[in-house]
C-alpha cells in the first residue's frame, strides 16, 4: 500500500493531552482520522472534530487492528498511546515495558501484514538520560536513566531495525516538556494526577493545592533550580503534521528533537505565572525529586533542517497563558468524565 496524504491516519492514543491537539490540527488540515484510545488516560470530549471517530479500545488487540486496518486502508499510524509517569515506571516497570514496548510490537506486526508503512511516534528527551553537553543534539548518547527512557528508546530501536526489514519509514519525535494548551480553550491538558509543573503552580493558584513544592534549590544552573526546555502542544503538534508530510512525501526516516532551544528554570516558571495571573504563587522549597537532571534543553536545528519546523511560541508566558485560560474556561481545566467507555 502506498502513503499518500488522501489515506486515512490511525491516531493512537489521539484522546490524550498531545495527541488530542495533534487530531485536532490534521482535522483541520483536511486529513482523514481514525482515533484508537482506551480511555484510561484519554478523553472523549478532547476530540472536538465531529468528522473524526473515536474507536475505544487497546492497541495491543490485533484483532480490533485487523478490523480497522481492513476497513480504513491507513496510510500511516501516529503512535501516542503510552503510560508516562517516570517514578511509576521505576516502581512498576513490566506495566510500562508492557504497555509501552511490547503494546506497540502488536500494532507494528498488524502494519506489517497490512502493508502500512509510515510510522510517526512519540518519543521522548527522557531517551538521553543525564546528558553530557547542552544544548542536547540527536547525537547525544541516549542512556535513560529510569524504564519509562528504556520503553521509548526500545520501540526507537524496533522502528530503526523494521525499517531495515521490511521499509517501515518512521518519525521518532523526541519531545521536551510538553506544556500550553489550545489557545482558543477548547482543549488542554488535563491528567490525573497531575505531576507537570505549569499545570501544578496554577492549581496553587487557584487553591486545588496549598502550594507548590520546588523540587530542589541546590541544582547546578543559575538560581538553583532545575531546567527544562517548556514546548507549547500546539507547536508539537504542528510538528506531527510536518512529519507526516516528510514521510508521506517518500521521505527517510529520521529522528529529532522538538523543543524551543531556551531553557527555563522552575523559579522562572513560578515568576510567569505569577506574571500571567496576577497572583502571588503559594511556593515551598523542598528537596530534590530523585532522577531530576539539572538542565535539559534541546537543540531543534534539525526538525527545522529536515522539516521546516520552529516552535512559534518561545517565550513561556505564552504556555502559561492559554494553561491558565483553560483553567478558567468552561471545563476549569477538567474534562467531563468519559461515556463511552
Ligand atoms: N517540579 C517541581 N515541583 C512540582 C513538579 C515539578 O519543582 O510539583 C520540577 C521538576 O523537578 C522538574 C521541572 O519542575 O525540574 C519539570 O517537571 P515536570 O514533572 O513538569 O516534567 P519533567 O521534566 O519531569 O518531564
């Protein structure tokens, strides 16, 4: 089967927080979408589009693969689908190499036998461990340093090795941190529990919780705490599109960084929000959270070399800004619960 931007996408895990704003974006783009989530994490009402359907099930279950490989003739998958609690994965690791290695394997053999051969997933900086050098290229050793970094660098490997075997061309996106949400408020991030920073500090905000905890001051960068690389969704998600089109394209695999190239410290965070809402944030100082590295920023030059793409939005503020909408608007930041399921 060929690739061609006509046929239909399968979006797994397209219910969630990237991969919802992601649907979204190739809705509007045109593109025909088949959603595959289990609902545990994801939520029906983040898939806004009505032309796109919603299929509630595993990916691990080939014979609901095989049904929909049959009915729709996708021409490419995106691979969201993945549990992404990083102390989780330390305590319970076979849940995360189960459903994040070997969950993928299933729906990699049902592509093969079907013949669909483009392959864009979700991967992660959490590949490159502690790194040696900022800012962090492709090249950088990917030595993760806690099973969540293993189950996504495994499937990167798998991907590479497929594509030898048998022409899968894939598009490992690694990301940095995710954060924002749509900036008409329709869509955002919504987990439970909530453990990401922007979306922590705002519920100090607004009281869902006494104050924020900063995990560390001790940290080696310029105010002590830690630094993250912040990549607003929708420009993950434009991301995707642009990926998709490489590959649809006839293009090679490859793999690349997504972040902004600016590094934002934790204080820096809390001063944004701070900016953003017009509130002072309840604020703790608390001791390191085990396996934080101290600074991790990305280098994009090569998504912009090999897809034309940049981040639009590179000043925090423009994260914190439609987080704090979201939180403000109709769903105060929380879906209604799922029906369907
Ligand atoms: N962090 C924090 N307090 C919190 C949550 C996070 O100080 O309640 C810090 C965390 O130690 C890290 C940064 O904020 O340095 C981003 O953490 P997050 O969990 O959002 O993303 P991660 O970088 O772990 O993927």
């Amino acid at each position: 089967m060929s690739d061609s931007k006509d046929q239909p996408i399968l979006v797994t895990g397209g219910a969630g927080y990237i991969g919802s704003h992601t649907v979204r974006l190739l809705a509007a783009q045109g593109r025909r979408i088949v959603v595959l989530d289990n609902l545990v994490f994801g939520h029906e009402r983040a898939i806004v589009d009505p032309g796109v359907e919603l299929v509630v099930g595993d990916v691990g279950d080939q014979v609901l693969l095989r049904t929909l490989f049959e009915t729709h003739r996708f021409g490419a998958v995106i691979h969201f689908a993945a549990f992404a609690y990083v102390g989780e994965s330390v305590t319970d690791p076979l849940k995360y190499y189960q459903n994040n290695t070997a969950e993928p394997i299933k729906l990699l053999q049902v592509m093969e036998e079907a013949g669909c051969k483009v392959f864009v997933f979700s991967s992660t900086c959490a590949t490159y461990g502690i790194p040696e050098k900022l800012p962090i290229t492709e090249d950088t050793p990917q030595s993760p340093i806690n099973p969540y970094g293993r189950s996504k660098l495994m499937v990167e490997w798998i991907l590479k090795d497929c594509g030898q075997a048998w022409g899968l061309r894939s598009a490992c996106l690694r990301y940095f941190n995710a954060s924002g949400s749509s900036d008409d408020g329709k869509i955002g991030e919504d987990h439970d529990p909530e453990t990401h920073l922007i979306p922590r500090v705002l519920m100090a905000v607004t009281g869902e919780i006494p104050h924020i905890e900063v995990f560390g001051t001790d940290y080696k960068t310029p105010d002590g705490t830690c630094i993250r690389d912040y990549i607003h969704v929708e420009d993950l998600a434009e991301a995707h599109a642009r990926a998709l089109d490489h590959l649809a394209a006839g293009g090679e695999s490859l793999r690349c960084n997504l972040g902004t190239g600016v590094g934002v410290s934790v204080k820096q965070i809390i001063a944004a929000v701070e900016e953003v809402t017009g509130r002072e944030v309840p604020v703790k100082f608390g001791p390191r959270r085990e396996g934080d590295p101290d600074s991790l920023v990305a280098d994009p030059s090569l998504a912009r070399n090999l897809l034309g793409w940049e981040a639009r939005h590179k000043d925090v503020r423009d994260m914190v800004r439609p987080a704090w909408a979201w939180v403000n608007g109709p769903f105060k930041g929380r879906f209604p619960a799922n029906e369907l399921r």
